[in-house]
C-alpha cells in the first residue's frame, strides 16, 4: 500500500506536487490514527521565477518549450462547455484517508490505497472513461486565468487512468468570499492547521472528505474543458483539464492562512494553441 504511494509520487513528484517520500515509514497504525512524521523533502531543480524557460535546465523537460498545448492558460471569451461532461458521483460525500503534507510550495494530499490498486479512490467518468483521484494540491496565485484575471490560489484534483498514468485535473480557483458574506469553506476547514512550506513533516492518517471541493463549486455544473499539460516540469501534455466557473470560496481567515503556508507558485500563462478548449 505505501509503496504504492511511493512509487506514484515519485514518478509524478512535481506534477503531483506530493513531497518526496523517501524516508517514508510504514506505520502499523495507519488508517486508524493520525501519525505525523518528517519525511524529509528533496529540492527540485526548476523554480517560479524562471517557469518561462524550465526547458533550459534539462532535454527531459523540452515539452515546457515545445508544447502544443501547455497549461495553464487564459480562458477568455469562452462560453461554458457542453462536452466531455465530468460525473462526479463517484465522490463519496464521506472522508477519506490520506497524507497532508505540503509539497514545497503549498499544502498537498495524498489519498490512502492498496498497492495496485487504484480503482476503489474517488473517480470521475466522462466520456465512457472513469479516472481516479490520487490527490490534490494547493497553488498560490491561481494557474489559470479567467478573462485575464487571477485567483487568490488553485486547487488541482490530480486523477488517473486505470494504467496509473495522469489524466484528468480538475483546476478550482479558490477567492476570498465578497465583503459581507462570511463564507468558510468546510473543505479548508476540515484540513485543521495548514503545513507550512518550510515544513516538511506529513501527517498521516489525516480523514478528507473530497467531495466538499467539488459541491462548493456547484459541483461543476459549468466549467469549461480542454486538453493541456502538467504545469510543472516535465511539462507532459495528453491531460484533460476541467475548470470550474464557480471558485470556491473561503473566508478572509481562511485565505490568509492558505497564503501563509504557501509560496509563489503559478507558471506564465501558455499560449492557446491545439488546446481545443470546449471542443
Ligand atoms: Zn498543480
């Protein structure tokens, strides 16, 4: 089972933004309590100030240059989409267990599952295909512009296909609720105490229900879709993006906290280019 965990966030440690888990320990009580544990973290070799030109530092990440549809982007002037429509009943409304952490830049988790075995996560049908969540993970700014304009931070909800390869992310931009409307979010406020990104202990064990992501924005009811890329290196394409129109919202309280425990982590908006947005 961990070495599951450990096998997928090393293969997908930036895309998945999961911390390296090499000092992982298996734990007897895990699943049952929460255990927190430093796991130690190991630096990546590309940073935010430099995202235009991640294709510099290694052949490996080429595609961050030579793309033809990289993410994030600008949706602009789109109408919402009535195609490749994501199910999400496959959310349980109930927590799940998992790996809070924070993967350099921002809070992440890591879903709890059998090694191999994948198909028992919350998944996502679209198109006759079911993908499974493997986690989720925090950016500050938002990725993803919307008429030009930028959220206060982004969810990615980081789904596979059956062949454990990245398929599916759902982007939510997460903004602060307007004045006057003090809204939290249940999603942020299940989380407890954010992990710092100078912190690189785990906890384990730690309950997530998913599903409140999804139902505070309306449970995707109107989104946009289209084929992009990993945001970060190496950059590889042959996802399916869906964002939501709806950001979800959190209280003033809520966003400061996620700031705190964040760093600067969104890469330049990528020209539209074979992205197909809606189609
Ligand atoms: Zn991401």
């Amino acid at each position: 089972m961990l070495t599951s965990i450990l096998f997928l966030s090393a293969i997908f440690s930036t895309a998945r933004s999961c911390p390296k888990h090499d000092n992982y320990q298996s734990h007897p009580h895990l699943g049952r309590r929460q255990v927190r544990i430093d796991v130690g973290r190991e630096l990546k070799d590309w940073d935010y100030d430099h995202s235009a030109d991640w294709a510099t530092i290694r052949p490996e990440y080429a595609l961050c240059q030579s793309g033809t549809h990289q993410s994030p982007i600008n949706i602009a002037g789109q109408e919402l989409a009535v195609t490749h429509t994501p199910d999400f009943e496959g959310y349980k409304n109930e927590p799940v267990p998992g790996n809070f952490a924070n993967w350099q830049f921002a809070p992440s988790f890591t879903l709890h599952h059998p090694e191999g075995e994948i198909t028992g996560l919350p998944n996502l049908k679209f198109d006759g295909q079911e993908v499974f969540l493997i986690g989720w993970h925090i950016h500050a700014p938002s990725e993803h512009l919307v008429d030009g304009r930028r959220s206060r931070a982004e969810i990615h909800m980081v789904h596979v296909n059956e062949e454990d390869e990245e398929a599916v992310v759902v982007g939510i931009r997460v903004n602060v609720a307007p004045p006057g409307t003090p809204t939290e979010s249940a999603f942020i406020k299940q989380l407890g105490p954010l992990i710092h990104f100078n912190d690189t202990s785990q906890i384990e064990g730690l309950h997530v229900n998913v599903r409140q992501a999804i139902d505070e924005v309306g449970g995707l009811a109107e989104y946009w879709t289209y084929k992009g890329s990993l945001t970060t290196p190496p950059c590889t394409e042959g996802l399916r993006w869906f964002i939501p129109r709806q950001e979800l919202l959190v209280s003033e309280g809520q966003m400061v906290e996620i700031l705190a425990a964040s760093r600067f982590s969104h890469r330049v908006p990528q020209e539209v280019w074979l992205h197909d947005i809606n189609l």
